[in-house]
C-alpha cells in the first residue's frame, strides 16, 4: 500500500512554504537486501535515472543493474559478480561518454574479496580484469588524482588478512598501484575535498586500522599525500560526504560513524574555514552503521542531508533540511534502517529527487523501498501566509486524526510578526484565530503539559521590542496563556 507523509518547510527568502508529499511506492520489484550499497546513474543515456544494487538477499549475493523505464525498473541481467559488505560507484574511466562500474564487496566464491570494474559499451557489461586488490566492508571512489584527465580508482577495505586503502592509477586504461602510501583501513568510508584551496582534490579517509579508529585528511600535493591533522574524531561503520553547506565557495566535511569517546554515535558538520575545521554543532542525531548524501533536495540553492542508521537504541533514515546553514528535522516519515544505503534518484524523471532506501530495519528485515518526491512550492489551495524568521511545528491539537500546523514568524502578508494555528481540514489549512501572541526569531513546540489528553503550545521569540515566553493552554480549541512565569 502506498503510504504518503507530508512536511512543512518555513524558509527566510525567496519561496517561503513548501508542501512535500513522499509516497511509498514500495519494492517496485526491486530486491530486498541489506549489507548493501547503491548508487543511480543514466547508463543507457535515455535521460533517466537507473540503479545499480548490491547486497545480500539473505539467500544470495547480488550485483544488479535495474534500468528505469517511466519509473518501471527492470533488471538487464548485467551478469555482474554478485557482493555483499559492497561499495559501487559508477564513472567513465575511459572517457567515451558512458558510465562505467567500480564494485567491490564478498563474494560467495573464492576469492571471496572482490573488486572489479565493468566496462559499458552500449549498454553491455564486461570485466575489463583490473588487477585491483580484492577488498570487502570498505569504500571505493573515482576520481582524477593525477590531472591527467581520466579517472583514477581509491579503494579501501579488508582484503581478508589486513586493511587496505589504495590508489590505482588509470594509464589508458590499464591500472597500476600508484603507492600512495595512506593507512589501510575497513568499515570505512571515502571522500574528495579540495581542503586547502589549492585546486588539487585531499582524501577524506575514515575507519578501522585494527590499530584504532582514524577520521583524516590527507592532502594532496602533486600526488604525494599527507595527512594535515585535521582534528576529527576518529569513527568507524561510518559514512562521510564533502559539499559547500554554507556556500562560503569552501567544501565542508559531514562525519557519521562509531566513536571510541563518547557520545559514541556522531553524525557531525564540521565548516572548513580556510583549511581548519570547527564542529558547525548542527544538532543531527548520530549514527553509526550509516549512510548519508548532501543534495539540494528542495532546489533553494543549499544542500540538505538524507542520513540513515542505528543510533544506539533505534535505527533511523531521516531528511534535514538546510535552511541558511541550520539543519531542521524534515519529520519525513522515512523507514529506518541500518546496513544498507541510502541514495537520492530521481525515479519518475520530474526534476525532482526522490529516494532510495535499503537495508536492515528495525525489526531486522531487509527491505528496499523507493520514495516518490512532490514539491509543492505554491500550497494550492492552503491560504497560509509566507513567513520569515520563522518557525513551525505538526499537531493535531483538535484530536480529529489529522495533523494542524503551529506557525509563528514575520509575516509577508500582513508585515507584523505572528503566531497562528492552522486547522487541518482534509488536507486544507484555515487560520483558527488562536489570538497567541505573534513571534519571530524564535521556537514553537506542541505538548500535553496538562496531560489532558490534549495539546497546549510552548512560544518562544522576539515581539519587535521584548522577548517572549509563553505557554498556552488548549482548551478545546481555546488557546489561554497560562502565566507560566518564563523569563
């Protein structure tokens, strides 16, 4: 059955109220597998997206590639080596307008570590025999490390006597052992960065050397790497990814991972500000046996976070939306899971980026499970006000099954500074009149603090010349400020 949530977003220029609809179209086909990894590209250039997906079905391990028709995914029998504890990465290694596979991972037969890589001609696939160090439970990247303009392959993992981290250089083709000299790590995870503003793509490198858990930048300088001390926490059964969340022109590092110190499980944006690193404090829920992708995910120009994994006691998937470099909770309603992949796609070809989830669920079930995304930037038909400085939280405060919205912030509409219910009335939004005092720059919260059985409002802000702290107290849909004394 197809399950569709909905998220509000409040933003503080240009389009100022998104409405999101994700509707769970569920396996469509695709196999359920957890120990896995997955990543889309348009491999058969039609101009969609397709899916390459590795793991373990509990009874097999799989390699596959599904192409998309209209959003059907049918699976082209690749006859690609099937892996689990894997890393794919598509790329054109040799540069003939085509995407090209690097996958690595354990295999059924010996030699059970695997890595290879999958020419693409025309859309049939063939082991070009690379010679790369077989590995499982590691990362694996493409990448031009040596400006030479094609590109180079970093792998990293547990080749089944010691931890491996290596760089293969692409020389027509062919690939050689460039010697790099970085630490050998597993349950690990891998990303570019030009960390010093030199042009020249630095590693980040993340995992376990059997020695310890290492989280380090290793710049590069003309092919020489060294590590810079760059000051993270060392994690591993991680996930990191590099962008510019802040859009300062800098790339920035977002860590995942299990660390020796506590708080054991970090999920962590740490600003790059010429070269030294600060923990932005982005406020995410940590999570180790993960995995995360930055994307502009509600084309506003910034780059949101889809993260999943176990956080100690739960196993989570969430969005987080950035909003001029703070992350707010999307409440998206994703499935949790651990032990799998998590990858933005956009699977019925509309512009907009859906999601792939896969992995191992609470319960401990596999499951594979796409998202379909519907932005709504208008909200037909919801005459609800665009506001900044603002801040929004769901409820249902009238106890009717459905969830209202509490909403406070500048409001374009009438210029002053507002606090509104909005009652959920089959799917359209009417201002309830709730008489709250208004508030920007501020907080909004529901709870039972009466606990009876229904929904009260906490406000914090500014009025334009004080600050405010208010509770009010929801009797039957009148909302009184109980004088709670708050400072």
């Amino acid at each position: 059955m197809k399950n569709t949530v909905l998220f509000l977003l409040l933003a503080l220029e240009g389009t100022l109220f998104c409405a999101t609809s994700f509707t769970d179209l569920g396996t469509l086909g695709l196999p359920q597998l957890n120990y896995s990894s997955c990543a889309s590209a348009d491999y058969d250039n039609d101009g969609d997206q397709d899916l390459l997906m590795t793991g373990s079905t509990g009874s097999d391990y799989i390699a596959k590639i599904y192409r998309n028709d209209d959003g059907v995914f049918t699976d082209i029998n690749a006859g690609l080596t099937g892996v689990c504890y894997s890393s794919v990465a598509w790329g054109d290694y040799d540069n003939d307008g085509d995407q090209d596979i690097l996958i690595t991972g354990f295999r059924a037969a010996s030699p059970n570590y695997s890595s290879k890589i999958y020419r693409n001609d025309s859309g049939y696939f063939t082991d070009i025999n690379a010679n790369l160090t077989g590995v499982a439970f590691g990362s694996v990247a493409w990448c031009d490390f040596d400006g030479d303009y094609d590109l180079d392959v970093l792998i990293t993992g547990h080749d089944g006597s010691t931890p491996v981290s290596k760089i293969f250089s692409n020389n027509s083709g062919m690939f050689f052992d460039a010697n790099a000299g970085l630490p050998g790590v597993y349950y690990s995870s891998v990303a570019f960065l030009d960390y010093d503003g030199d042009t020249r793509l630095d590693i980040l490198l993340t995992g376990d050397t059997s020695a310890g858990f290492i989280s380090r930048i290793y710049r590069n300088q003309s092919g020489t790497y060294t590590d810079v001390g760059a000051g993270l926490p060392g994690v591993y059964m991680g996930a990191v990814a590099t962008g510019d969340y802040n859009n300062d022109g800098l790339t920035d590092v977002l860590l995942t991972g299990y660390s020796m110190q506590s708080p054991y499980y970090i999920s962590r944006i740490y600003t790059n500000n010429l070269g030294a690193l600060s923990d932005a404090l982005a406020g995410l829920t940590g999570v180790f046996d993960s995995s995360v992708s930055w994307k502009d995910f509600d084309s506003d120009g910034d780059l949101d976070i889809l993260l999943s994994g176990h956080t100690g006691s739960s196993i989570i998937s969430k969005i987080y939306i950035n909003n001029s470099g703070t992350y707010n909770d999307a409440a998206a309603g994703l499935t949790g899971v651990r032990s799998g992949s998590v990858t933005w796609i956009d699977s019925d070809n509309d512009n907009d980026l859906d999601i792939l989830i896969t992995g191992e669920d609470q319960t401990s079930a596999k499951i594979s499970k796409i998202y379909q995304t519907n932005l709504d930037f208008n909200a037909v038909n919801n005459p609800i006000e665009a506001m900044g400085y603002s801040s929004a939280a769901w409820g249902d405060y009238d106890n009717d099954n459905d969830l209202d919205i509490l909403a406070t912030g500048f409001s374009a509409d009438s210029y002053s500074y507002v606090s509104k219910v909005f009652g959920n009335n089959s799917g359209v939004f009417t201002d309830i009149s709730a008489g709250m005092s208004g508030a920007y720059w501020g907080s909004s919260s529901w709870g039972d603090y009466d606990n009876d059985g229904d929904l009260d409002v906490l406000l914090t802000g500014f009025t334009g010349s004080n600050s405010l702290s208010v509770i009010y107290r929801n009797d039957a849909g009148i909302f009184n400020d109980i004088n709670a004394g708050l400072t």
